[in-house]
C-alpha cells in the first residue's frame, strides 16, 4: 500500500539535506512518523497543514518498511500508518510539492484521495 508524508519546507529541507530525518516535531514527541493513507491523506493535510503552501507530499511503499510500520487506531478509529524508524529520503517511491489554493490542498493526480 502507498502510504503519504507531509513535511513542511523547514522538516523537508532537513531530510533532504540529511538524507533521513526523525520527522516533525509532533512526531519526535510521539516516538514515530506519521504517516496517512490515500483516505486520511486529504482530513490530516486540512487539519494538521491548513494554510501552508510550501509543504511537500511524498509517497512511500508501506510494504518496505517491514515490521518498523506499524497500523494503529487514531483519529475517527481509523488505522494509521506509524513509522517506528527514521525516515529515509531515498525509500520514498516519489516527492512533490502540496499546494494550497486558498481554501484546499490541490493533491497530484497520484493521490487517489479527490
């Protein structure tokens, strides 16, 4: 399954440069990534990044995380994604940038979440 990561130009930067990175700041706090699945995807970009414009989304193959992605119950009981790892840059299968046009996040036409 393809599962999303929005980073924020600050956290996205940070991997880039680094090549891995330990997430976002809630996610240092918590002890994982956050991750979404197509269907949370567009609720966590409008409850957790509304307004920003500069975030970028990328994608990653659940699958090649192994036994370090762990399925849990969180917003709504729905099952989250949850990275107990570092996130490397060069797992991710694509990166591209999360717009916002005022009033929604325009996902790429790789999302199956409109």
């Amino acid at each position: 399954m393809i599962i999303y990561k929005i980073l924020r130009a600050a956290e996205w930067a940070a991997l880039r440069d680094n090549g891995t990175s330990s997430g976002a700041p809630i996610d240092v706090a918590d002890g994982y990534i956050h991750f979404s699945t197509a269907e949370t995807v567009a609720e966590t970009a409008a409850k957790h990044f509304a307004g920003e414009n500069d975030s970028m989304l990328l994608a990653y193959n659940g699958a090649d995380f192994g036994d370090a992605l762990k399925y849990e119950i969180s917003r709504g009981d729905q099952l989250f994604p949850h990275l107990y790892a570092p996130l490397a840059l060069d797992g991710a299968l694509w990166i591209k940038p999360l717009l916002f046009d005022g009033n929604k996040h325009i996902f790429p036409k790789e999302v199956p979440c409109d």
